[in-house]
C-alpha cells in the first residue's frame, strides 16, 4: 500500500484528512502485473472486457482471480480501518491519490465508487502515469495531476528510488496521523 505513504504526504501538504480507499488490481493468471481489471469495496468492479476476449481468459479464471483479490480487499479494510466508518465524501471535492498508474483499471475502479458515494468533484493526484492514461482519464474527472507523464511509459518501478511494500502495521500508522481529519 505504498499509496497511503503518497497520500500520507499529499493530505499532510495540503492539511487535508486522509482516508483510504482499498482497490485490487485483478491480475491476468502467470502476469500478475497486468491488469485485466480491478475491483474495490462494495462489489465495484471493471474488467478490461477486450483485454479478457482476446487473452482467451475463461470466465471461470477471471472468477477465480476475483474472489481471491475480494478475498484480499476485505482482509485490508479489516486491517487499515478496524471499525473506523470511513469518511464521508458525500458533495465534497475528493483528491484520489494513486501511487502511479499504468493502465488505469484500479483508478477507474476508485472513481465509480466515490461516485456512488456521491462525491462531488474529483481529481486524481499521481506521481507518475503514462500520457496515454492521463488522457483517457482527464475525460473522467476534473483534473489528473503527476509528477512525470513520461513519453514512453515502462515499468512503474523505474520512476521511483525506492518502491518496496509499506506493511499493514505501516499503512495503520499512516491511517492514523489525522485519519477522518482528526
């Protein structure tokens, strides 16, 4: 979850709260890093439909994916949040931060559930996601910020010094420096 350390850092800049949003990427069986959709709390779920037809992934397999990352996002939320409500977004301006962004499944996924929780607008905040993304994003929400929108896009781990794991003990802390504004 190394995104709460960047939202971490966005929401303590800006003396905004912090809130966390759990979304799994759901990864292609034997390509884990490639995302044929994503999932969050609530049953939201996207699926790179022409992706999926055109790998030959069968409807059984994507199932399968899916129920182990639902199985993953309501470990995390237990974990991260305990019995903390989360905050409401309901008619506020909500800044999504997304650690990096490559495809942009797990981003689209975030914005239909604050949608469905009625936030009012929304702007995505990123280190690093790739032009074409970007674009393709910017037709969602009011504004998509980065850092770097490299030219040519490759691996995500090449535009950070250090990009390893932050634990759940880690993310908790995180959570818990001004968590709901407090």
């Amino acid at each position: 979850m190394f995104g709460v350390a960047v939202g971490r850092a966005v929401a303590d800049a800006l003396h905004l709260p912090l809130d966390v949003l759990v979304v799994r990427k759901l990864g292609f069986p034997g390509r884990e890093e490639l995302a044929m959709g994503a999932i969050a709390g609530g049953g939201a779920i996207m699926l790179n439909e022409d992706l999926i037809a055109e790998s030959g992934i069968s409807d059984e397999a994507v199932k399968r994916v899916a129920a182990a990352e639902r199985r993953e996002l309501a470990r995390r939320e237990l974990a991260y949040r305990g019995a903390r409500l989360p905050l409401s977004v309901k008619g506020r301006k909500v800044i999504l931060v997304d650690d990096r962004i490559a495809t942009g499944a797990s981003t689209r996924v975030a914005i239909a559930v604050l949608r469905k929780l009625g936030a009012g607008k929304i702007l995505v905040a990123t280190p690093t996601v790739s032009r074409e993304t970007k674009e393709a994003l910017e037709k969602e929400v009011v504004a998509v910020v980065a850092v770097l929108v490299p030219e040519d896009f490759s691996a995500v781990g090449a535009y950070f010094r250090d990009f390893h794991q932050v634990g759940d003990g880690a993310v908790r802390e995180l959570l818990g420096r001004g968590f709901g504004g407090s």
